[in-house]
C-alpha cells in the first residue's frame, strides 16, 4: 500500500479498496519499522492519526468526504501543530507545544488529510544537508551515508521511503527543491504569497514558502490545490481564491517555450546532472516544446545578496526566542542579561549563531547601507533578469542542485560549500517566483532533479509541465533501495 500516491489513495478510499486506518496503520508501522535508518521523522503522533483516520472513514462512508479525506500526510516541524510540539528542529523549542494549528495545518485538517507527525528539517530551516537538526542528521533512502538535502529533509527522505506520499514543507532558498532533487521525489514552491505563512515559524520573511513534496506533479497539484489560498492573518499572502491546480495537468504543452539560461550550465555543475537535464529538455523538445537559450546575468549574485538579507530577516526573527516568553531557559540565571545569554547561547545551535551574528552585523548602523541596502539593490536586478526572460519564454529549465547528494559530514566544516549547494535554487526566492524539482535520471548513481521556474503565480501552468514530463517517462516511479 505503501507505494501508492496521494492521487491513488483517494481514489482507493473512495472505491472502498481500504480504509483510511488500514493504510493509516500500515504507514505508521513502517516509519516504527524503518524510520531508524532515516531519522525523517521528530514525532510521530500515531494515536491522533488512527483517531483522525477513524473519523475520515465514517465521512467517506457517509459521503460527504472532503478532497483529501482520509490520505495520510506528514508536516515539516516548522508549522504549528496545536497540542503537537512544534521544534523547528531546534533544542530552543523542544519544548514547544502551541496552542494554534498554522494556516497549512487547518488546510489539509479542512480536507480531510491526515497527518502522520512532524518531520525532522535544519534547525530553524537554516541549511542544505539537514545536518543542523538538533535531532540529528536525515539520512538519504537512496544512500544512507548521504544527505538528503535540506532544510525539508525529512519531508523530503520519507517521501522518498515511501514512509507517507506527500508532506509540507518550505522553501526559503531552496528547501524544497534542493532536497527533492537529491532524493528523487517531486518538490514545489510556490509564488510568494501564495500560501499563508501563518504559524509557519520565521526564518526570513520575504522569502520563506510554503509548499508540498510528493512523488509525482498530480499529486503535488492536488496538495497545492489544498494548502494555498487568502489568509488575511498573513498581510502578505495574495488575495487570490484558492484554485484546482489539477484541471489543467492533461493540457497539451505543444509550444510552449523553454528559456535555457546559459548561466545555469557552466562551471561548478557536475557533468552527469548537467547530462541529464539536458536529456530532459530533449525529451521536452519531443512533447513539442521549443528550447530558447535566455540570460540571466545577474545570477551569480544570487547568493552573496541571500546571505545578506536572510540573516539579516533571521537575525530579527529569532531575536524572539529570549528564554523569557517561551522555548528553551537556561538554569538559575543570575540576571535578565545571563537570562538572555545563556538561553540563546545554549539553546541555538552553530549555524543559526552563525547567521544572527551575520544578520547583526549586516543591519547594524555603519554597514547597513553597505550590505543589507546594497544587497536589495542587487535582489531588485535579479528579478529583472527573470521579468525580462519571461517576456520570451513561459517557463524556465536548468538543474535544481549542482551535484547529487553528498556524504554526510562533507561540507560541514566550510558553509561556503553548503551555501553554494543553492546556487541554482535562491533566485527564485529573491525574486518570489514559483519553482519545482522533479526526477530526471541519475547521477553516480543517484537521483537527479530539473528545476522548473514559472511566471508569477503560474503554478497550474508548472504543473502542467512537470506532469507531461512524467507521463512520457518513469523516473518519478524509481523507488530507492530498501533500508536493511
Ligand atoms: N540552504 C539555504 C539556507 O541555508 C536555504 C534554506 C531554506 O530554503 N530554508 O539558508
């Protein structure tokens, strides 16, 4: 039962096939049976999932069952759970149970899904390799000594053991795709805005999304179709009325144009992935798609500006966890002021030390105009670049990720390294564009991801995209090997 996808399940409790406890249990026995080797998940919250599954089946059998009625889902450790510890994969919330359900939760709780627990992620989605999780590494299904990618590791890795067919996620510079890409699975993020961040814990606010990870497009459609709408909890999230991303998945892609941006091939990119993606585009080429060679000249700036404004916005955020209103308080401080230190010096973790102090800096008075002010300018002209390549082309194609997964410990000691793991992802989010990684073969071995970047708020037209990709091929159907 395990492999089936969430379009499957739905369709399968509908027909009566099984019931929502059958499949719920079966998963659940699974991650108790194998999630030891993947570490994917932080709870598990079995005895709410079989209760929530028994109330799904009494409203599939009464027939009033809402899209996703009864399909178990996991979420990543980043959305409040009410009554459900929400730890951000951080020892400063380990201790974190809220009282509210975040905007995504009460979506899919509105549809009927049923979530399995929280999946373990970088702490405070801080990093590339999931390595950063106070809960210990993610290791990749495909290779138990490599990352899956991060910070949605574990959303991406149970996805990827088919532990549960879809889970949420966020992407604040490439937390969806980037791990989707190293574990073959399918990821998307969303246009900014387009899903509530409400009672999504904050990283960097202009940039963090929101999205799913599943096997396939259909079925990232139909969570997409679930998880984004208005929320006027949330001033940023888009007016827009919640849409069915699955309507137009069968739609013929018959010229439709594909920008190739020539920076997205060159130095830095492992020559199998840059192999397969080019196969990829063949293969789209086949389906009637016309490739255009577009530019984007500003993006190797992508990053140095990220690794301005993201701390800079983290540094603010989390200047919330003081050991005063909730989270993690050292013992017997002596004043406020060792309140304060030894809370946070205690309770954060290196690399999210790494970016307050990085953040501080940038905003401070004397360097704020230099770095943080410098850095906008810089994120004003990369989305230029994707607003005049958009003029030409309907989507985007190029690699999610520059290599496949990495050993576990390999780019620990130099950040740099781990920061240039997004190289191809951070644009996106610079300039708030939608973005997907799908599966399109294998390098050394391992899963390789296409990035797909669409227009403003093109989501349904992406979708369309990735799903014809995948009815003319089978990489989203390879399965990894079976933990021992
Ligand atoms: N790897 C990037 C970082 O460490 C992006 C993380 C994310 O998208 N949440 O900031």
């Amino acid at each position: 039962m395990h492999q089936l996808t969430i379009a499957e399940i739905a369709r399968g409790l509908r027909d009566k096939q099984f019931s929502s406890v059958e499949i719920t249990s079966h998963l659940l026995e699974r991650i108790q049976q194998l999630d030891g080797h993947y570490n994917s998940f932080i709870s598990v919250t079995g005895e709410q999932a079989l209760t929530d599954a028994a109330a799904a089946d009494a409203r599939l059998a009464a027939g009033d069952a809402p899209a996703l009625c009864g399909v178990p889902i996991a979420h990543k450790d980043i959305f409040c759970t009410s009554g459900v510890r929400t730890s951000c994969g951080s020892k400063m919330l380990d201790n974190f149970v809220p009282p509210y359900d975040a905007a995504v939760v009460e979506n899919f709780n509105r549809a009927g899904a049923v979530s399995l627990g929280k999946t373990n992620m970088d702490e405070f989605a801080m990093g590339s390799s999931n390595e950063s999780s106070f809960y210990g590494p993610v290791k990749n299904p495909w290779d138990l000594e490599r990352v899956p990618g991060g910070s949605s590791g574990g959303s991406a890795a149970a996805v990827a053991a088919q532990l549960v067919p879809g889970t949420t996620a966020t992407d604040t510079g490439g937390s969806i795709r980037q791990p989707a890409a190293l574990t073959g699975t399918t990821g998307l993020k969303p246009t900014y805005g387009r899903v509530s961040r409400w009672g999504m814990i904050a990283f960097a606010s202009s940039l963090d999304q929101g999205g799913p990870i599943a096997r396939t497009a259909e079925d990232a459609a139909l969570m997409l179709s679930v998880m984004a709408g208005p929320d006027t909890r949330d001033s940023t999230c888009l007016e827009r009325p919640q849409r069915d991303y699955s309507a137009s998945l069968n739609d013929s892609i018959q010229g439709l144009k594909i920008g190739v941006p020539k920076e997205y091939f060159g130095e830095g990119l492992d020559s199998e992935i840059g192999a397969r993606v080019q196969e990829a585009l063949q293969a789209y080429e086949k389906l009637g798609a016309e490739l255009v060679e577009v530019s984007l000249p500003h993006s190797k700036l992508a990053v140095p500006a990220y690794y301005v404004i993201a701390p800079a916005e983290a540094s603010a955020n989390l200047s919330r966890f003081d050991g005063v209103r909730y989270g993690y308080r050292c013992e017997n401080p002596a004043d406020l002021r060792d309140l304060y230190m030894r809370s946070r010096g205690e309770g954060f973790g290196e690399e999210v030390k790494r970016r307050i102090l990085v953040g501080s800096y940038a905003l401070s008075a004397g360097y704020y105009d230099a770095y943080y002010n410098k850095a906008q300018q810089v994120r004003r002209l990369i989305k230029q670049d994707f607003v005049d390549a958009f003029q030409k082309v309907d989507v985007i194609m190029g690699p999610t990720a520059p290599n496949p997964a990495f050993k576990l410990g390999e780019k620990n000691a130099d950040p740099v390294a781990m920061y240039l793991e997004d190289i191809y992802t951070i644009a996106t989010n610079l300039a708030g564009l939608p973005g997907m990684s799908l599966p399109c073969g294998f390098a050394h071995g391992l899963p390789v991801g296409l990035q797909i970047t669409g227009n403003y708020l093109d989501e349904a037209r992406m979708l369309n995209v990735a799903h014809q990709f995948q009815q003319a091929s089978d990489w989203h159907t390879k399965t990894a090997p079976a933990a021992e």
